[in-house]
C-alpha cells in the first residue's frame, strides 16, 4: 500500500520500519532501506487514525 506523506514523497508502507511522533505533532518514518522522511502535519493525522502509531 502507498500512501502520500508530503507534496513531493509517496512510500510504500510495506518499507517501513518504524514509525515515531515529533514534538509538532508530524510523524517521522524510517525505511528499511535507512531512509527517513517526514509526514506533513496533515497526512500524520492520517496515519495516526489508521492505527500506524
């Protein structure tokens, strides 16, 4: 499943590896690859309501 976290970024949630909260509310995701990203503040409310986090 791929899921657009910002403007420019779309991951498939297959590579990640972990997921933690940010001090702002946004939500940072590594990859199995080592890769990490940050979700804008609206797409992290998303993945928070899809029980991700």
């Amino acid at each position: 499943m791929f899921l657009w976290i910002n403007r420019a970024q779309i991951i498939n949630l297959n590579f990640v590896d972990k997921i933690s909260a940010m001090a702002n509310g946004q939500i940072k995701l590594k990859l199995k690859t080592g890769a990490e990203y940050e979700a804008s503040a609206r797409r992290s409310i998303k993945i928070k309501s899809m029980g991700r986090i």
